[in-house]
C-alpha cells in the first residue's frame, strides 16, 4: 500500500500575534507527509527543492519511511520561500514574500518506482501540473485526491475545472468552495461542485471543524477547541495528510470510513497548530495521536431521545 | 414541571438578503416560548406589550400551553420594535430601528402562579431586571439559564457580573464570550467566564454550531447545514428554548443531558431560520422535530478505530 504526495517542499518565514520564526522548513508535501506517515509506509514524495533544503530533513522524512526518489534537488537554486503574517483571527493571513524560486521550473515527474501506487494526493500547486501527474500514472489510483486554493480559481480556472473532472476528492476552504460555485450557501455550493466531477468534497472551516459532502449526504467534523492556536501553518496540508493515511492504512474508501478519515486529519492538524511549523509533529506518536482520537470521539457524542 | 420565560414580546421588520418583512411578532420570550412549548406545559411567560399586541397571536401561544398571567399588558402604549438588515453572511447585521416603547417601562413581576417552577430561562434583557426575576422566586429553580448580549457588557457591566454569579447556564455567542473575557480564545474564553459564576457556558456560533463548556469538559454541537438560511432573527432564542424545554421534560440536568439539550435546541433554531419570524415555528410537528434529530445524528456519527 502506498501513497503518492506531490506539492511543495519549501521554507516559511511565519509571523504570528504570538511570535515569529526565520526561515523554517514548510511546503505542502512536508507536512502531508509528516502526517500520512503515521499511518502507512512508503510516502513517495513528488517535489523540487533547491540546494539550500536541509539534509537533515530529508533523512528525518526518510527515517519516517518517505521515498524521496520524486524530488527534485535543483543544485543552483534556492528552494520555494513564502513568508506571511496572521492576523489575531488566525484565519487570514497577509503574504508578505513569495519567492518561487525553484518552482517556476516544478515539472513533477513520476518515478518508475512509484508506478501502481493506490493512492493520489495532489497538493495545492498549478493544475496543470496536478493534471500531468494523474496522466503518468499507468494505472488510475483507487482514490485522488485534490488540493487547490483561490489563486488557481482566478487565473487557470479552465485548467482546473479539467483536473477537477478526473479526481475523487476536492478539498478546500469555505470561501474557495463560495468562489469556485458562485453560491453563499455552502451546502448550495457542494451541490454545484460535485456536478464539476469530484464524488466526494471536504469543505475546510479551520477552527469550526470541517464539512464532507458526498450526493446528498453530509457529516460534520468538528475541530477541537484549543486554548492556543500557535501557528495554523500547514494544518490544512497536515489534514489532508492524515486523512489519505487513514483512508490507505484501512484500504477502504467507502463514505463511512471517509468521516473516520477527516477525525484523524483533523485530530492530526489539532497537533500542527501547536507549535510552529512541523515541530509538533516530529514529536507526537501513536499514542498521542490516539488519546487525541478520544477526546473527538468524547467532543461529539451525545445520547438521542425522540420526543 | 414548569419553565418561566422572562424576555420581550414583540414586533420587528427584517431585511435580509433574500426578502423583506413588515412588522411582524417576534422578541426573545415568544421563540422561546414557541420552542419550549413542544417539550412541556406550562411555559409561563414575563413578558410587557403594549396595546398593538395580536390577540391571536396570544391565543395561539395559550392554545400551546403557554400561560401569559406574566404578560402586562399597556393600553397606551405600542410593543417593543425593532427593525434590522442582515449582511449576506447572515451573522452579521444592522440596526435600523429601535423603538423600546414598553419596554422602557418593564419591570417584570412574577405572579403568585407561577411559584415553585423549577426552571427560569431569563432572556436577553437588562441584567438588572434579570436579577430582580430571581430574586422574586421563594425558592431557587432547579435550573436557571441567562442570555445576555454585548450591549449590557458596554452599559451595565457591574450589574451583569453581579447576576451571573447567581446562574446556573450562560448562553453568549462567541464575540460576546470574546469581550466578555477579553480573551480571543474560546477556551481561554470560557475558563475565564465560568469563574464568573455559571457552572456551564454555551457558545453559540451561528452556522459554526455552539460549544458547551462545564470544568475541564467541552462539548460541540454542529449546526445543520442549511441550503437556504431565510432569516436568523430568534434563533438564539428558539435555540434556548428548546435547550431548556428538553431539560424541564426529562427533569435531568446533568452535563451528559445537557448535550442532547443543545442538540434539541439546535434542531429547533434549524427549523426557525427556514421562514420569516416565528412562521416555521408554528408549522412544526413533533414528527418533524424527530426526524430533524435524527438528521443531527447522522450529521456527526462517526466510527473511531485506533492507529
């Protein structure tokens, strides 16, 4: 069983009501994989970094059981930089600097290796790109799923709506599925992007949880309510990763387990947002992961009377 | 087993996106008390109109089992009135009216009949007048619940302090737990209010659901997500009685019954928000009170295995 993840792996510079950090090591597929590795080995990891990525976290992610046979190591470039502020809400964000560095040139290549994989998670990045991975693999993954973000609404919406047609799953936030739709209404605008071909859409609302909609079914995941949420930084990547992990470690992709599967994710962003950047989960282990599993079990149970 | 019901009767003319009223009924003691009602008799109501008060509009809530020896009734004066725009968010809004007219005069007194109920649900009013209700009750109800909003914290700040030492349940919603506290986070939020006095702290969070905190225990409740949210107006109201109207008919006030509670009452704020004013309110049936339970069931049931 194995998981493909292509996105970015890259440096942040994070300022927050609560402090800020130098560059730090960031990118989607670092923290997918952070999370997803948890759950099942190999993570092959699709990327591009340039001479300045760290070794040490390579061999961290290597000793995770994360194939790195996919990334790029661009020899006379830096490796992607973005650097922002959040605002107190923590949900919106100014971007002070993005540097893309080496991922102008991002051209993902699959490795022979990871042909046959059974699981796709495409992380935000341009659509097209996410459209060339899905047409290298010889054989279509049981499940792809999708990650993208306004950016790509407002300036490769056609290309999108392209790759839309060929995956699974879409994730994306409240006001991406509102832009993407043209609807306010949520539950509106999962009606119209499910006819743009995905089966299945989380609709992500950071610290109000997270919204699966699958036909005319619905769950609602909530978030654990945290006393401090230090730096939201790549929780929604570090969802995604525990979901598709969930999702592969089970081998079931059924709508039931999909609801087990955005608990993980979201008990695993839970821990994301604790510290800055993937500090916090270098640290955590099965263990924590499973006392944090309760208490959303604990957060959302309640007995029903009929009257 | 009774509930006394302290809030306004009254009219309002409501703008919101999707259509305007005239004046219609509305005031935080009639929701409540169209929720309560499907739970238990009597709802005894506190309440001031003036002389444009519908009679029907009375007959229909005593046809319910709502008792209104409470209710003053002014022959030269008009109700309460209040008019407002919301935004197309739906959580947000403007005042374009108030006209207190009644209201200025209330000062509620409770009626011989109505001694001895042993639950209080004292809407949203000024906290002076909130205390003076408890202070006429010979023996202290089982279970007394609070509404306030952010208007008393900037007039009245001392005299609320001073009432919510003698609740048993505070319901805000998150920006008034926020400048209740002066704390940005709900958890933080929520520790700092529960040494205020109230043993258990509701946060309503409109579409976002509402979270119930009691010591070291948290609780979320999802809200359903809705194609068409028509008109919020009374929904926190709606949402509180029918949270205080499933306690007062099981006669268990226990955190574990407290859920279910706020299951119920969110159940019921679902329905409210479907139609102008109290409209849907008086459509429902206990069928589809049921079955909408059974909705918020299924909205959050979620199998956890461990890793």
């Amino acid at each position: 069983m194995s998981v493909i993840v292509v996105g970015t792996m890259a440096f942040d510079a994070i300022e927050t009501p609560f402090g800020k950090t130098e560059k730090i090591v960031g990118g989607s597929a670092t923290y997918v994989a952070y999370a997803a590795s948890n759950f099942l080995k190999p993570v092959q990891q699709v990327s591009i970094v340039g001479y300045d990525f760290p070794g040490e976290e390579m061999d961290e992610l290597k000793s995770r059981g994360v194939q790195l046979d996919g990334v790029e190591i661009v020899k006379d470039k830096k490796s992607f930089f973005w650097s922002g502020r959040y605002h107190m809400d923590m949900n919106t964000r100014d971007t002070l600097i993005t540097d893309l560095n080496v991922l102008a040139d991002f051209n993902p290549q699959i490795p022979e290796s990871y042909q046959g994989a059974e699981f796709l998670m495409l992380g935000n990045l341009m659509p097209k790109l996410q459209k060339s991975v899905i047409e290298q693999l010889r054989e279509r993954p049981k499940l792809i799923v999708l990650d993208t973000m306004n950016f790509w609404m407002e300036t490769a919406l056609d290309d999108l709506k392209e790759v839309l047609k060929m995956v699974d799953v879409l994730m994306v936030n409240d006001a991406e599925a509102r832009e993407l739709s043209h609807e306010f209404s949520l539950v509106k605008a999962a009606k119209k992007i499910l006819l743009m071909g995905p089966k299945y859409l989380i609709i992500k609302k950071g610290e109000h949880g997270a919204l699966l909609f699958h036909g005319d079914e619905v769950f609602y995941a909530p978030a654990l309510p945290l006393e401090d949420v230090f730096d939201p930084t790549g929780a929604g990547d570090t969802f995604a990763g525990g979901f598709i992990g969930h999702l592969a470690r089970t081998k079931d992709v059924s709508f039931e387990n999909m609801k087990t599967a955005i608990i993980v994710g979201s008990a695993l962003a839970s821990f994301c947002v604790e510290k800055f950047g993937p500090e916090r989960m270098r640290e955590i282990t099965k263990d924590d992961i499973d006392k944090r599993l309760m208490q959303f079990q604990e957060l959302v149970s309640f007995d029903i009377e009929l009257v």
